[in-house]
C-alpha cells in the first residue's frame, strides 16, 4: 500500500479520465470510416487514429506503474529517463489535443452532416479542457518549484545568520575580521549586477530603429 500515494492516485484518476476520451475519440473515428462520411475523411485523421491507441496503449502502461517501483527495481535513472520520455509525450499530447479540436470545429464549420454526433461535442469540448488541465497543471508546478527555491534559499540565509551570531558570540575579535571581506565580496557581486545592467543597456541603445 506503501506505493499508493496521493500523487500515484491522482495520477491513475487523470489517465482514467484521459483514456475514457480517448475510447469516445476512437470510436467516433472508427463509426466515421464505417458510415463513409466522406467529408470527415481529412488528411489529419490517419495521426489522430493512430496517436489515440498509442495514447490508450502508453496511459494504461505507466498507469499500473508508479515512480518508486521503477526506482526500487531499475534505479534512479530509469526514473529520470521515464520522466523525459513523459515530458516528450505530454508536448505531442498538447499537440495533438489541438489538432482533435481542430477536427472536431472542421466538422462543424464545414456542416459535415454525417459526422453529426453526440461525441462529437464531448470531443470538442473535452479536448479543451484536457489542453487547460495540462496547462494549469505546468504553472502549478513552476509556481511549486519557485516556491520551495525560495524557501530553501531563505531557510539557508537563517542558518547562515544564526551560523554568523554564534560565532559573533564566541570569537567577537575573528567575526570582526571577516567583516571588510564580506563587504568587498558583496560589493563585487553588485559591481558585477551593474556591469551586466550596464551592457544590456548598451545593446538595446545600439539596437537599429
């Protein structure tokens, strides 16, 4: 049950859900070429067929699988190396969320009767919330990330104080030393910010108008 965490389940809730579109995708591509509706036979329609049962096949797999069994069986850089792999799936993903909307508002548009279809609208309109789940779930992330850098970085600005008052304390003389060193290192880094400002500056003056 160790391996049943929080994020695993959401991540099995989210293939899920996924996947069940997925199926409404395929079987309305699937009754399309069965009833020859001619006029929903554009030239995208090969990769869409083709992309959704690879997308069936690849969520049903890294599904039933978590992070810690592929660390505790194959190590940490199988791990790493599943999470480009996900990285480079979730981009064509996007894309080709976007190109089922694009088919979907084609048949519309177009008055394409015999592609009318209930599914049609579920398809429609659960390619774009999957496209802004996908989306929020990038910035959350970013935002986590952000977050946790800054508290790292504060948590360590207090230990680095609380490092630099007991010192203070028990050799006043020596923390008094370090002082003008201190000073010419933190000068030297806004020395540095200024410069970098500086020819930035520089670059877009020099920029043709």
């Amino acid at each position: 049950m160790a391996n049943f965490g929080i994020s695993y389940i959401t991540k099995i809730l989210y293939s899920v859900i996924t996947i069940i579109l997925l199926v409404v995708i395929y079987s309305y591509i699937v009754s399309l070429e069965n009833k020859g509706c001619k006029c929903a036979m554009t030239q995208n329609i090969n990769f869409i067929k083709g992309f959704t049962i690879f997308s069936i096949i690849y969520l049903l797999f890294t599904g039933l699988v978590s992070d810690k069994v592929i660390y505790d069986n194959l190590g940490g850089s199988i791990v790493a190396l599943n999470k480009f792999i996900d990285l480079i799936f979730v981009l064509v993903f996007i894309y080709y969320l976007y190109e089922v909307f694009r088919y979907t508002r084609y048949l519309v548009n177009e008055k394409c009767k015999c592609s009318t279809d209930m599914r049609r609208e579920i398809i429609m309109i659960g390619s774009v919330i999957e496209m802004i789940l996908i989306f929020i779930t990038f910035v959350l992330q970013i935002i986590i990330f952000t977050v946790l850098t800054v508290m790292f970085n504060l948590i360590k600005s207090v230990e680095d104080g609380a490092g630099d008052l007991k010192g203070a304390i028990r050799d006043p003389i020596g923390s008094l030393s370090k002082i003008p060193s201190k000073l010419r290192s933190s000068v030297n880094d806004i020395k540095t910010g200024v410069n970098k400002i500086t020819k930035q500056i520089g670059k877009v003056k020099n920029i043709p108008r």
